[in-house]
C-alpha cells in the first residue's frame, strides 16, 4: 500500500510585526477645519508663560537635542580614547567644534564632526551628518553618572557596512529618533535619490510638541488681551489644538504617547488632540518586546505597558503622577501614589482607597528599599546600558507564572537567591485568602507563542472578554491572523468593538477567511472613522477581486488602500515599508511591483527576514523554484540559524523532489524549531520519501507528541508502519487517526483493511 503523498508547499508569510506605517502629508502647516494653523518661535509661548517656562527648562524635554556647543556638549573631547571590538575612537576638540576620530562607513579610520547633541540624561548621544541628509547616531555614548564613554550594544558586532553600525541604516536618526526630540519634525526622505531633507520646528521637545501649532493660539491671546472674542474651531480651546489641562484622561494619556511608546506612524507630522489611531499604529504585546505576561522586555518605552494597567482602565492620566512641564514625579516616593492610594483615598478614583503604605501590605522594612511602591508594583528594566525605566503596567507580583510560563517577577528581582516557590509561599502566607493562582493572559500568549493546540479557542476566548484592555484583546486577535475557520463570530463582533485598536486588529485577523466573510465583516470598515482601521480593512481585502465588493463599496475600498499605500510610501527608508506594500501588490496581483518591493527592503536590510522569505514565497507561487531556492540559501549563508529560512527551503526542495537535500534542511529546521508540530510532520514525510524510515517515524512521532490533536502524524504513521510490515504498530496509530478523525471514511477504511489483513 503506496503512501498518499502530501504536497509540501511554501506558505507565504504574513506581514512582520513593526509595521512602518506612515501617511505623506503636506509638510509645513497642519489642516484643521478650514483653517490652516502654524507653528509660532517657542520664545511666544515662553514670555506669557512664564512659571511654565521656568518648569519646562529644567526638563529634559528642553534638552532633547540641541546644536554641538560647548554649553551642551557633556562628554570629555579632551583627547579622551575609547576601544570597541578591535576600533580604538578618540574625541577631541577643536575650539569650539567637537570631533570623534573612528571607523567610518567605510571602516577606515577618520575625523567625523558631531553636528548635535541627544539628550542629557542619564547618557548623552551623538549625531554626524553624513552624505544624502543623513544623520547618523553614534553608538558610543557618555554616560553622565559615572562620567565615562561606553558602547550601546555591546553584545552586538556591527562592523561597517551592517545596518546597525553608526553609519548604518538603523542608526540614522532622522527615521529612527529625531521625531521625538524636535517639534515640527518632517522627515522628508526622497525614495527615488535615497536622501533626506529634514527639518524641524523648534531643535527640542518645546510646548507645541504637546499642545500642537501655536499661531491660532497666539492669534487669541491677542484678540483676548485687546478684549476681541475669538470663536474656537472644533476640537480647539483657546485656540489650541490640545488644551492637556482640560483634556480626559485617555486623551491625554495619548498626547504623551506620541512620544513615549513603540509605534508607527501614519501621518508625516501628527497633531496633538488627534485620536491615536489617526496618526500612529501602536506596538501590542508581541514576542521579542514583552513577556507572555506583557511585562517590558524590549525596549517599549511607557504606553503599552501602562494601557495594561487597572489605573489606565480608571482614567488616570499621566500628569496625575507627572509634573507636565519639568517631566519630574508630583512628590516624592511614595508619597505620589499615596495620593490615591491612602486610607482616606481620592474622590476622583475612590476604589484605589485603602491602607497601602504600612507593613501590613508590604511587608517589608519602613523605608527600606522594599518598602517602596515601585518596588514591587512597578520592577524596572535597565535600557541603553545605564537606563533603568520602571514597568509602568503596575502589576502585582505573580511568582507563580513564574513557575507556569517563565516570566519574572519582582519578588526575584529583589530576592535573586531565593526560588520562585519560596516567592509563592512567601505571598500566599502574607495574603491566605487572596492566593496569586488565579488566571492571566499572560499564560494564553505562552500557548500561543509556543503554538499549542489549544491556543486558538483561548485566543478567542479572550479575544472576546470585555473585562480586559483593548491592547490585551488587539494582541489576542492579531495573534489569530492567518487562521481561516476559528471564531469567525467572535471576530465579527470585534469589528464593532468600540475601541478601534480592536477593531483594526479584527480586520487584520481576517485575512484569511472564507471571501463572503471577510466582505460581510470588512467593507463596513472601510468607512470607519479611524483612519488604521480603514487600513486594515483595505489591507485584509486586498487578495480578492475588486469586483466581489460590490459597485457601491469600490470608491471606499480604493480611498482606504490608497490611503494604506501612501502610508508606506513615506516611510521608504525602512524595510518594513516595502514589506507593506509588496505584500499588497502581491494580493492584487501585481508581481513585478512586489518583487521591485521586496527586493528594495533587502537592499536596506539583507537580513530582514520577512522580505526574504515572501520573496521566496513569491517566486514559488509564480514558477520560479530556482530563483526561490537561491533567495532562501543567500539568506542562510548570513544567518544559518533562521529557521524559518531553514524550513521554507526544506519544503521547496521536496516540492522539487530534490529529498535528500529536503530532509538535510528539515533536520536543520526542526532542530532550530523544535516546538514546531509541522516541521517535524513535513520532515517525517521527507524522510520516507527519502526511505529513511526509522528517523521518518522518529520525527512523526515528534510531531504528533507536539500536537496530539492533528490526525495527519497519526495516518503518516499508519501508514509507514503498514508499509514497513510493522502490523502492531500500523493497527495502533490506524486507531489513532480513526479516534481523531471518525467521521473521515479513509480512516475507517484504512483500520478496517489494518484488521482484516492478519499478513500485516
């Protein structure tokens, strides 16, 4: 009895996380209405503002990046050396010019002037202008505390020539940085001549970074003080466009986190006062940049972390624990969340009332270190080397997920010497009627992560549960992208959620089912409000034919993925844009522009793995193996232990029936992917083909073990051991797929004839 071959295929991959979302627009002046409103001098706003001003200039905001000068300049140039891999920098000054002696672009050595300063504390940057626009951000920094020079990413060999050395594509700041360190910033990077021309209102974080154009504002202060009204435009108080004092919480929250979160833009120069997913495309809680649990772990900067949290669902907003001019805390230790969290409480949020800073809750030490609310409340993570930056998701201490799903906790990040047992004990002792066990998310996003067979009905679950944040849930659903069958009915309803991070993140778990759903669900979106939920519903419908989504819907559908497009076509100086765009032009069936796409985001970034393996895909789906093969083994020559890479050549070499190379790939994929059920399940089928058959089974065996649910390890199985002679074998595993699949009559079949045929 002849195996049934299963075809394996290359999959296309789906769009990479770390989207570069961001929509041209013109670049001097901001719309409003029909008025057209200007940025103003900062001085304007300082001489009447007067005990603001003296606030803001202590602030770090108003040394964010200033012009290299002897007055901002913190580092020693006094011939001060520093070694790095085999490079020996040396600064230096001349007069009142400052200059760092190092490799270039090139890898020679030679004079580089520091054209600005970035930032003040506790470390201070360094930017050089370098050909085409660019401004380059040195890795080597100063470190203000302990007064020394020191390499940002040491673990990481860069040298000249890789994205992430000095000169390389992922330090230019002008992509990177400078937007949150100026005012006005228009980054203005010409794709055709792969230069920049940016600007800047004001060379610091000054007022109308957060309260937007000043000129209308100036215009009423005027009008005010000569006793002349001046209407305000909707959307404006005294003329401006963010009025923070008067502003809600959540809004406010989302005029700070234009700045202080991961994020992608989609306007060339975003507003204060404009709803967030108007103008950014914020980061969910996604592998690589948060644990299972959401706790920080790449750097996220403040915003997801704090939309986590139970005082961003209560409405507080930052400046209730800020001072908004000197970016200083309201009082001192603890005494800032005493404020709300006391036995007399705050009227403004009366469920934090209670008795929180006293032993009996804390159980440590008065004035101790562990006495502290941040202590245990909000652990902090050290960035860029030197930067300790509190987890602002303020959370309770769970050692016991700890135990479940590796994730840290505070308890340990203190007490390194003691086990996360002791730490659960420890807790339950102090609280016996409030044991820590009760479930989180963080232990669905572990299942998902690790691809268990049970992730996608918990994924729905809480997808669908409304007590939780709309980042929690937006992270459910973009994790269920890609699967066409599973709770179509729960997405469907998320498309109406009142959040539109939910509902963009809906539209983009849809791109994958059946064609009649997906325009039922979608073509309602592309009338949405929010201008990243129009994208998403463009960008999820964009694989079908135009004509399906009815004569009334095609001038919306072409609005949102025109809109979807100019979005990445500002943003072409990053891989990630042309991902976006290829994968679209893929969909609508333009192969020549995804493959121009495609390939350009390899130009910027060899080793961008998505671009790579969709190119690949790509060619596999247009009859170009060959082409396909080479992209796949130029990518593995760079980084031999992708395995994503390892795994698509696999396949494709079997689809060439080119086996023995198949399964030399497979191995090498499922040793790099080895909580991968599929990858073991296609290397089992190489094998046999190859007739390897003991390993063949091995990795079946692997594969059903993984996921016991999948009936295909079990009939492979069946039928290798039927084929083998193996009679005991094949009537167990025959079993196995007939118990996981009754309703399938070939599995029927096939026990019936295992049992029947006593020879076997």
């Amino acid at each position: 009895m002849k195996h049934p071959w299963v075809a394996l295929t290359l999959a296309g991959c789906a769009i990479a996380a770390g989207l570069v979302w961001q929509l041209a627009r013109p670049p001097t002046d901001v719309s409003l209405g029909s008025e057209t409103v200007a940025y103003v001098d900062n001085a304007s706003c300082l001489e009447c503002h007067k005990e603001q001003a003296t606030q803001w200039l202590q602030s770090n905001h108003s040394r964010s990046m200033a012009t290299a000068s002897p007055k901002t300049v913190l580092g020693d140039f006094a011939n001060a050396e520093f070694r790095h891999q085999g490079v020996t920098s040396r600064f230096f000054h001349e007069g009142d010019k400052y200059f760092v002696h190092t490799d270039g672009p090139d890898g020679k050595l030679a004079d580089f002037e520091i054209s600005y300063t970035f930032g003040v504390a506790p470390l201070q940057q360094y930017l050089i202008s370098l050909p085409g626009g660019r401004l380059q951000a040195l890795q080597i920094a100063w470190d203000d505390v302990r007064k020394r020079w020191f390499y940002l990413q040491p673990q990481e060999k860069a040298p000249a020539g890789d994205v992430l050395h000095w000169s390389g594509n992922y330090q230019t700041a002008n992509t990177m940085c400078i937007e949150c360190h100026t005012t006005g910033f228009e980054k203005r990077f010409d794709a055709a001549t792969q230069t920049f021309d940016s600007r800047w209102k004001e060379i610091n974080v000054s007022c109308q970074a957060c309260h937007g154009p000043g000129a209308r504002h100036l215009a009423w202060a005027q009008r005010h003080k000569e006793g002349r009204a001046l209407a305000d435009v909707p959307g404006e108080r005294f003329g401006l466009t963010e009025a923070t004092k008067s502003t809600q919480a959540k809004l406010q929250v989302d005029v700070c986190a234009t700045c202080h979160a991961r994020r992608s833009l989609l306007r060339a120069l975003p507003q204060p006062g404009q709803t967030r997913l108007d103008h950014a495309l914020p980061l969910q809680l996604t592998a690589g940049h948060f644990y299972p649990d959401g706790q920080q772990m790449g750097e996220v900067f403040v915003d997801a972390s704090y939309r986590q949290s139970k005082m961003y669902q209560a409405g507080v907003a930052c400046t209730v624990c800020h001072n908004a001019h000197t970016g200083k805390l309201t009082l001192p230790g603890n005494a800032v969340c005493v404020q709300c969290h006391s036995p007399t409480g705050n009227a403004q949020f009366p469920t934090a009332k209670g008795d929180y800073d006293n032993p009996a809750h804390h159980h440590h030490k008065v004035d101790s270190k562990g006495a502290a609310c941040v202590a245990c409340h909000m652990p902090p993570r050290t960035y860029m080397q030197i930067q300790p930056r509190p987890d602002h998701s303020l959370r309770i201490p769970r050692p016991d997920l700890t135990l479940r799903i590796g994730t840290p906790n505070a308890c340990n990040g203190c007490h390194a010497d003691k086990t996360s047992a002791w730490a659960v004990e420890q807790l339950r002792a102090w609280s016996p009627s409030k044991p820590r066990v009760e479930p989180h998310y963080g232990e669905v996003f572990a299942k998902a992560r690790a691809g268990g067979p049970d992730a996608v009905p918990a994924l729905l679950e809480l997808a669908g549960d409304a007590r939780y944040n709309a980042i929690v849930r937006a992270t459910a659903l973009s994790a269920l992208s890609g699967e066409a069958n599973a709770g179509f009915s729960v997405r469907m309803e998320a498309t109406r959620d009142p959040d539109p991070e939910v509902r963009a993140s809906a539209a983009d778990s849809l791109n994958a089912v059946a064609p009649e759903q997906r325009i039922d669900a979608l073509v309602p979106l592309l009338r949405d409000p929010v201008l990243a939920v129009r994208m998403a519903a463009a960008r999820s419908l964009s694989s079908l034919p135009k004509n399906r989504l009815g004569e009334a819907n095609l001038n919306a559908y072409d609005a949102a993925i025109s809109e979807f497009i100019a979005a990445q076509s500002h943003s072409l100086d990053m891989p990630g844009a042309h991902l976006n765009l290829a994968v679209v032009y893929a969909n609508t069936g333009q192969t020549a522009l995804a493959e121009q796409h495609y390939r350009a985001a390899l130009k910027i970034d060899p080793d961008f793995t998505p671009a790579r393996a969709n190119l690949a895909a790509l060619y596999n789906a247009t009859a170009r193996n060959a082409d396909a093969i080479a992209v796949l083994v130029e990518g593995l020559r760079r980084q031999p232990r992708i395995g994503e890479l390892q795994y698509a050549l696999g396949l494709l070499l079997a689809e060439e029936n080119r086996m023995p190379e198949a399964a030399a790939a497979l191995e090498k994929a499922a040793r790099l992917l080895p909580e991968r059920p599929r990858v073991h399940y296609n290397l089992g089928l190489a094998l046999q083909k190859a007739e390897r058959f003991a390993p063949a089974a091995s990795a079946l065996e692997a594969a059903f073990a993984l996921n016991t649910q999948d009936a295909a390890p079990a009939q492979a199985l069946a039928i290798l051991f039927a084929q083998r002679g193996e009679r005991a074998k094949a009537l167990r595993w025959a079993q196995t797929w007939a118990t996981l699949v009754p309703s399938d009559p070939r599995a029927l079949r096939f026990l019936a004839q295992i049992r029947s045929d006593p020879a076997r």
